[in-house]
C-alpha cells in the first residue's frame, strides 16, 4: 500500500480540497486526477501518480490540505511502483504546455517555480492550473467532462456553487432549460417583459377565453413556424356585383339572399383545383408536399367569443346558392358557439374577409397545415383605365399569404391573377 501525497505547492498556505473524483475501490491510472484542489489564484488537478487501486481516501470536499499531505492510499498496480510523474519530469515541453495554460501572470501559482523537484514537478506537470478570471468557466474536471459530453459550453452556464463555481447541477439545470426552450429556430424565444401598467394610470383585468387562448397558441405557431409573404391583388367585380343584385332582387321574395363571398369562394376551389400545390400540406419533416384531392375551405368568422372556422366541404361540387345556405348556417352555429369539432376540421385552405366590415387591405397568417390563405377587403369603386379612359369599376382587393417554403412568389401571383379572371367573368370557371 503506497501513501497518496499532496505535492509541492510552492509558498501556498493550506489550500481548499473541492473535488475528490474517486472512492475507495476505485482502479485509477498514474496521470488521472483524484482531487481537485483551490488556491487563492487558481485551481490544481492533483493526479494519483500510480495505476492502482484506491484503497483509502483520507480526505473530503471542504478539508484544507498543504504540500506533503497524506489524502489516501494506493495499492499500487504490479510493475507500476515507479510514480508516472519521474518519466514525465523529463518532458519539458509538457512543463511549458502547462504553465501556458495559465491566463495571466497574477494566475500563476507558485508550482511553476524553476527549482522543480521531483514532486514538484508532479504538480507542475499533471496539474491542469486554471485561471480564476472571471472570462474562464470555473469548474472541476468531472464537470467540465460531464459538459463535453452534454456540448454545453460552460461560459454559458451559471455556476451555483462556491465562488460562482460551476457544479453538475448547474449543467444538467442549463441542458433541461434549454430543452424546455421553444424549438424551431435554436435560439428560444426571448420572453415579453412584464411590466406593471398601474404605474402609469389605472387598469383593469379581463381574462382571455379559450377561444381567443387557442387562437393566440394558433398564430404564435404559425408565425413561428412559416416563413410567409402576402401577395396583394384587386379584381374587377363590376359585372360579377351586377349579377348579384340582379339575383338578389330576383329572390326578395323569400328565396337565398346572396353575399359576395359565396361566388369567392366558388370562384376559389376551382382556382385551388388549377393550382393543386395550394392545396397542399407539407409533411412535418419538411420533406415532401402532400396533395389533397378534395377542396374543403374553411372559412374565419367573427363570433362574440373570438375566432372560429368552419369548414364548407367539397365547395367545388356545390352550387352558389348552395354554398350560401351552408355558409349563414355554419357562421350563425359559430355564433352560438356551437360548432362541433367536426365542423372545424379538414379544412385545406382558408379564407378571411373582412369586406364586410371594411379596409383596404391585411395580411392573414397562414396556419398549418395549410400552406396558403386569402383575405379578402372591402371592395370600392375607383377609376380604372380601360386604354382609352378612365371609367369607374368595382375593384376587390384580395391578399394572399403563403407559406414560402412551398410556394414561390410567382406561383402566388399567377395564382391571384388567376382568380382575378375568374372573379372578372365567372363563365371561364366553367370551361
Ligand atoms: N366588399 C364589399 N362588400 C362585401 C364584401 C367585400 N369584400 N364582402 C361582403 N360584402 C358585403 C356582402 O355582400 C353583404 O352585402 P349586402 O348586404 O349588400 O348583401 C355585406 O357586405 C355583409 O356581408 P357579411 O359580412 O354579413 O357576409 P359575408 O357572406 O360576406 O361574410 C362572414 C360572412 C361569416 C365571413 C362574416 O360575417 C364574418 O364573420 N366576417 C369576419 C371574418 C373575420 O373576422 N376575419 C378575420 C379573421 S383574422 O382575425
């Protein structure tokens, strides 16, 4: 059984043992460290000096040691009693490597002095002397490993423990709060300040309902998730609002009252049907576009409670008249608030407009699955150039926005222009 020894440290006082890595029972190799000692100016990796096996420790994290302290026993391994530390006192260039290590000369500790005796140069050699400036992570050779392992870069951890040291705790604590962070973009969202607005003046409390909760989930997913652009069009509604009011008038007496979105949103499954990569979901690992036979749009209404969009099914196979009756029964459940799951689901593409209301333009967010969405604003009349003259035309302006990772610009304006004809002359949606 060989004593484990403290080596030199120079002029050192007693200094603070705030690692011990191994325990009795322990098999070690000459140049692995056993202790990790704290000076006023640096930390030292004391090493075992020779493959073995631990068989005594004789120190504890906090107990203060000096040059030549017994901190345990070894049984030295057969053909291994030299200490490793002679062989290395003949590599110089380890010695220089070493004491770069130090950041400053304040930080260098008395082992590097030039009268290098044998344990000496056991500390000067296998001992890792780190600086403790503040700009140096400061932790142990267990927490540093375990660090490596996990990729965390220590300066960026918090170190809890004494002297702001780094302690395992402090990296295991950093990696789950960065797994707890939100994905997507690697760098988490910075959080809102809270800031308190009675300060300023008197306010009151109103808690968000679930609707209005979900919508906010909806669209902070959405925007976090899609790259988007809008497009921006108008369309000739003129003869379009003619027929309209012509119908309209036709059925004053009881029959379907007809509003613009209806034609929209017929004029627009047979535009998603020209265009199938509108009607699309991209598959979750990005990797491929899944294409929906069917056209089944949903469509944003304002309810007392919030958002909610219900889906009209197969638009593409119904009639305008048909289209409206399910739309004012859909918007009025959606009212009451009592829409089913089932009505809200499926849906491949949505609309919002706002037309009714007013505006002249917005730009709706796109929400996935679906990889586009169109607004619709508020149509006016303005003067329009028709080659010779200025004549009045209703004009509706439409906003696309799209998801960019699927749709290139192009393809959103020729999209728009295309539901620009056919809202122009419905006839061309029947060819
Ligand atoms: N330009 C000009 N007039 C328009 C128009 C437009 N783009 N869109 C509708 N109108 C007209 C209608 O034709 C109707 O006119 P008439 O009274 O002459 O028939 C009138 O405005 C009222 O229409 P409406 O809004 O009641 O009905 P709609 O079919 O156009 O829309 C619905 C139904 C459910 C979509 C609508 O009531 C609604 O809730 N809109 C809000 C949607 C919303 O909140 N979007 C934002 C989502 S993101 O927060």
């Amino acid at each position: 059984m060989t004593q484990l020894l403290i080596p030199d440290l120079g002029n050192t006082n007693a200094v603070d043992v705030i690692e011990v890595l191994v325990k009795v029972g322990d098999s070690v190799s000459a140049d692995q460290t056993v202790l990790v000692l704290e000076t006023e100016k640096a930390t030292v990796e004391i090493p075992a000096e020779y493959d073995g096996i631990i068989s005594s420790m004789q120190v504890k994290v906090g107990d203060q040691v000096t040059s030549g302290t017994v901190f345990g026993t070894i049984d030295v391994q057969a053909g291994a009693e030299q200490p490793v530390v002679e062989a290395a006192a003949e590599k110089p260039a380890v010695q220089e490597q070493a004491v770069q290590k130090q950041a400053s000369p304040q930080a260098t500790p008395d082992i590097s002095t030039n009268t290098v005796t044998k344990p000496e140069a056991a500390a000067v050699l296998s001992a890792v002397v780190r600086s403790n400036d503040e700009t140096i992570p400061y932790a142990g050779p267990a927490v540093r490993k375990l660090a490596r392992e996990l990729g965390v870069e220590l300066s960026q951890v918090r170190g809890t423990g004494l002297k702001q040291r780094i302690t395992k705790e402090d990296v295991q604590s950093f990696v789950k709060q960065r797994m707890q962070a939100p994905s997507g973009t690697g760098l988490g969202v910075p959080a809102v300040p809270e800031i308190d607005f009675s300060q300023f003046g008197p306010i009151t409390r109103q808690p968000l309902n679930n609707i209005k909760r979900a919508t906010a989930r909806a669209m902070t997913m959405a925007l976090l998730n899609v790259p988007q652009v809008t497009q921006f069009d108008e369309a000739d509604i003129t003869e379009l609002e003619q027929y309209r009011q012509r119908i309209n008038a036709q059925n004053s007496q009881g029959g379907v009252r007809l509003s613009l979105l209806p034609f929209l949103l017929k004029v627009l499954a047979r535009t998603l049907k020209d265009f199938p990569t509108f009607n699309a979901s991209l598959s979750p690992d990005g990797s491929e576009l899944i294409l929906k036979q069917y056209v089944h749009l949903g469509v944003a209404v304002d309810t007392p409670k919030g958002l909610l969009v219900p889906v009209i099914r197969d638009v593409g196979d119904k009639t305008i008249t048909e289209i409206t009756q399910e739309l004012q029964q859909k918007a009025s459940i959606a009212r009451e608030g009592k829409l089913t799951l089932a009505d809200m689901q499926g849906g491949c593409f949505s609309v919002s407009s706002l037309g009714g209301i007013g505006g002249t333009g917005f730009t709706p967010i796109v929400t996935p699955p679906d990889v586009a969405i169109l607004g619709v604003s508020k149509a006016c009349m303005k003067p329009v150039w028709n080659g010779n003259e200025f004549v009045p035309r209703l004009m509706l302006p439409l906003s696309l926005s799209y998801d960019h990772r699927v749709i290139d610009g192009a393809e959103a304006a020729r999209f728009t222009q295309r539901l620009v004809v056919y809202l122009q002359d419905l006839r061309d949606i029947l060819l």
